[in-house]
C-alpha cells in the first residue's frame, strides 16, 4: 500500500466520522469511521521491521485533524487561540492513544486481544477529557447518538461510555471482516461470523432502545415552567447596555407567558448584569425587580443566571483562584453563578464548578497562576473563576428540588449525577450560546442535553440568552424548539422524578473498567517489549 493510499484513508476516516457527528450527520458512519485508519495501522503492523513504532502516528494525526477541524471549527468565532488549542491538542490526544494501541500490538505479535487495547487506551482518553483541567469531551464519541434518543435509551444504565464502546466494537469487528475478506481473500465460516457478528452487534441495541423508548412512561409529577429567551447579542448588547435595561427586556419577555399558575421561571446565563457582591445581594436593583416580580404572582420563583464576587474575611483560607485587590491587601473570588430567587425572597447560590478552559479557568491554577492575565474575555471577567465543591440543588420544598447547570456543564454526565444523587428531580440548563454564532456549535451543545435526560431521566427546561432554548422530557424529546437569534419565551408543563438510574448511581463504570484495561494492556506491552530485548540481547 503507497504512502499516498495510506494519507487517502486516513482522510476518509474523518471525513466518515466528521458526517457522522451531530447534529446533521447521520451516526451510522460511526460505525465504519475508524475502519480506514484500521487498515492503515495493520499496513503499517505487517511492515514493522520497515515503519518505527511511531509510523502510524502521522496517519491517525491526518484523520482526527480533518474530524475535530470539521465539527469544531465554529469555536474561532468566539476564540482563534481557542479553537486552535482545542484541535491541536485533541487532535494530539487521539493520535497517542491511537499510536499506543499500535505499540502494542507490535510488541504482542498482532494478537487478537489487542484490539482490547484500542478500546481501553480509547475509553481511557475520554475519560480523561471529562476530568483533568483541559477537559473537552465535545467528541467523546458517545456524544454521537444525541440527534437520535430513540436509538440510545440504554444510556440509563451505560451514559455515553456505552455509546462510545459500542461504536468502537463494531469498527474492530467491521475492520475484521473488511481485512479478511478483501485483503486477505479468505472465504470462510469464520469470516462470514464476523460479520454476522457484527451486524447483530448494530442492530440489537437500536431494537432493544426502541422498546425501551415506546414502553417507557413518565410518572404525571408536574410543575410549571416558563423559559426566556432575551436575545442580547453577546458582542455588541448584553455586557454594553444598562443592566436595567436588560433586565426590563427580559421580564416583558417572562410576562407574555406568566400567568398565576407559574411555578418557575427561567433566564439565561449571565442574565443579569449588575455585578453584585454575594454579602449585598440585599441592595442589587437586579434581584429587587425579579423579587418584586415573583410576588405579583401566586407561587413564583425564579433561577437566573449572574457574575458574582466572594470577599475573604481575614484569616480564611485563600482558594486556588483568589484574586488580589490592586489597592489593599484583601483577596476575593469571581463567579459565574445561577442564582434561585424563591417567592418569598430567599436566595439560593450555585456556582458553575465546570468551567472552560482558558476562558473561565486557566488549567492548573496553583501552578500556572502567572499566566492568568492571558486568559480570554468571555462573559465580562477574565482571569479564573472559583467553584463549588460540592452539587447542591435548589430546596423549593421537601418534595422539590432543582438542579441548576451552567453552559458547558451540561456535557458532563457524571458530574450532573452528584445533583440527580443530592436530590434534585428536575433540571434547568441555563446558557449562553451567542459566543458561536449560527454554526453547528450551538445546535450540538442543545443535544448533550438530551443526553442527560435519558442518562438521569430528568425533565429538562433549557434556557439560552440567543437560543436554542426548549424542553426535553424524560425519554430525550425536544419539544418547544426555538428559533435562533429571536427574542422570545415559551411555556410548558414538565414531568419531576425522584428515581435513580442505575447510571446516577454508579457513574462512569465502563470507563473505569477500561482505564485498567488499559493498565493492564500497557503492562503486558512492556513486558513483551523486555522480553523481546532479552531474546535479542541473548
């Protein structure tokens, strides 16, 4: 196989897995993405003595360049260097546990079993992207089901680890059959049951998901929901204008829809801009008019997105992201916070504790603390915001409570199962969008939060300052879709559930399992790898 053949079907495996990717591919391509690298990694196998162990690391570099380039490019309009650092460095990510599992098969002969380790060092990398400091877990490949809930009901148990095992089983098998038959030429029974393998492998969990997307049922536990869409364009209006403009405009938009049965209503991240220190919420004009607000109605309250700020008081202990006062020697934290405003006034707090990389958190900040002054300005503060330790949902009442996600919090499943597992039976998603303009980012982000649905089987209200803003029931449909870019706000009715899924409850398994499968894969390598030295030396 020419060099030239080789860079051809790297380029096809992004191509395949790029129009495979939400929201407009079509996810059956997933399943023979990796099948053209494959071939080249066994190309690359099979002439060892010839190709050094890092051989095929150019290769897999050219195919996951051309997927993250196609399905991550709209992140220059917010952020060059962003978009930049995030295709790199995944990019980079992908192409090493790629070249890792290529390592190894050279040093274990080819074996079969191998191939556990693709999938092990695979799995291991996205279990990374959803943990350390410079997460981005956008394309985790379970993430590429989400346009399609009919397809992955199972996820209750699995979350998207299940997804991502699946497609990658169905590309070693795939990849088997493919090898067998049109390379090698071999017709035989064996073959045929790869491929047969293969095809029920496919099919059978779409069938059983069918099943349980038709036979699932909502237990009728309503409330009330109003959500606002207020539109402020986030580079030219909403950190510009007066903030009681904006907030003027966006209770008109809340009034369309609020009547005295209301229960909730909900605004955007960053809705309010009027910076309000956490001990003088009390003076905020703000958080006056939306209390003033809620009480013209029966039983309203409100979550609502706002930058807040944290004094320490002397002698408490400084977090990792505190910042200094240019003028005294006082420190404080930064915010970005979804604030619960009940009817009769009270406040809750929760502060978003995933955030974006570079943008509200430089990676690693007791180490790299020198460089925040170059972190991005998004949202009206730069440098690292402080988080909350701990996923404590809004109490509305003994029987009620609500979890409160940020923007980029809604891609990690895991994470909003500590909400789900501290009580919460319903979600509210507040974002902002904007940054991104009308590119496919805004549309994928709307769909990991069907994933959450079906993970934790929470109802979701989504709110989103320039859309798309929805609901999303238990079972993963989107109703009450909105358009982009119009101001607007929309009204429904939404199932509460207080069970657990068996995924709330036991998290990233699958992950886990292969992270030491991994471990062990890579332990065997290096033992082969010495063995072989010895042989050699002797």
């Amino acid at each position: 196989m020419s060099r030239f053949y080789k860079i051809l079907l790297s380029v096809l495996s992004g191509l395949l897995l790029a129009f495979g990717w939400p929201e407009r591919g079509f996810p059956i391509l997933l399943f023979v993405g990796f099948v053209p690298i494959l071939l080249v990694e066994n190309e690359q196998w099979k002439k060892k003595r010839e190709n050094g162990p890092f051989g095929i690391f150019g290769y897999s570099f050219i195919a996951f360049m051309v997927w993250n380039i196609l399905t991550t490019y709209w992140l220059y309009n917010s952020t060059l260097a962003g978009v930049i650092a995030a295709v790199l460095l995944n990019t980079v990510l992908m192409s090493v546990a790629f070249n890792l599992f290529h390592i190894t098969r050279r040093n274990m002969k080819g074996q079969s079993i191998t191939y556990i380790a693709f999938i092990g060092y695979w799995l291991s990398l996205e279990f990374l992207q959803l943990r350390w400091d410079l997460n981005w877990p956008w394309l985790n490949l379970g993430n590429g089901f989400a346009a399609y809930p009919k397809w992955i009901q199972w996820y209750e148990y699995t979350g998207i680890f299940g997804g991502s095992l699946w497609i990658l089983a169905v590309n070693i098998l795939l990849f088997r059959f493919f090898q067998a038959r049109f390379i090698q030429k071999i017709c035989s029974r064996q073959v045929g049951l790869t491929l047969f393998l293969a095809i029920i492998l496919l099919v059978l969990p779409i069938l059983v998901s069918n099943v349980m997307y038709f036979k699932y049922n909502e237990k009728i536990a309503p409330i009330d929901v109003v959500v606002v869409q207020p539109n402020l364009n986030p580079y030219k209006e909403q950190y510009s204008l007066d903030p009681q403009v904006v907030n003027e405009r966006m209770l008109s938009l809340a009034l369309q829809k609020t009547d005295s049965l209301t229960q909730f209503i909900v605004f955007p991240e960053s809705a309010l801009q009027e910076g309000v220190w956490e001990d003088q919420t009390d003076e905020s004009k703000s958080i006056k008019r939306i209390r003033a607000f809620n009480r013209s109605f029966s039983n309203m309250a409100a979550v609502v997105g706002i930058s807040t700020r944290k004094i320490f008081i002397a002698g408490e202990p400084l977090s990792p992201t505190a910042r200094k006062f240019s003028d005294t020697n006082c420190y404080y934290d930064a915010y970005n916070t979804a604030l619960f405003i009940a009817h009769d006034g009270r406040l809750g707090k929760y502060h978003k504790s995933k955030l974006t990389p570079g943008v509200e958190r430089m990676p690693y900040p007791k180490t790299f603390h020198f460089l925040e002054k170059y972190a991005l300005n998004l949202g009206g503060t730069v440098g690292s915001l402080g988080i909350d330790p701990e996923q404590i949902p809004f109490r509305v009442n003994d029987s009620l409570k609500i979890a409160s996600v940020i923007c980029y919090e809604s891609a990690f499943g895991e994470f909003l199962n500590r909400f789900i597992r501290n009580g919460a039976n319903v979600v509210f998603v507040i974002t902002n969008d904007g940054w991104w303009g009308n590119t496919p980012g805004h549309r994928q982000h709307l769909l990991f939060s069907v994933l959450r649905a079906i993970e934790t089987r929470r109802s979701i209200a989504r709110s989103a300052n320039t859309g798309i803003s929805c609901f999303i029931n238990q079972r993963g449909d989107i109703s009450k879709r909105t358009a982009y870019w119009v101001p607007t706000s929309i009204r429904a009715k939404i199932n509460t559930n207080t069970g657990l899924t068996f995924y709330v409850k036991y998290g990233d398994y699958i992950g886990r399992i292969f992270l030491l499968m991994a471990g062990l894969m890579a332990l065997f390598t290096i033992s082969f790898s010495i063995r072989k030295r010895n042989h050699f030396l002797k």
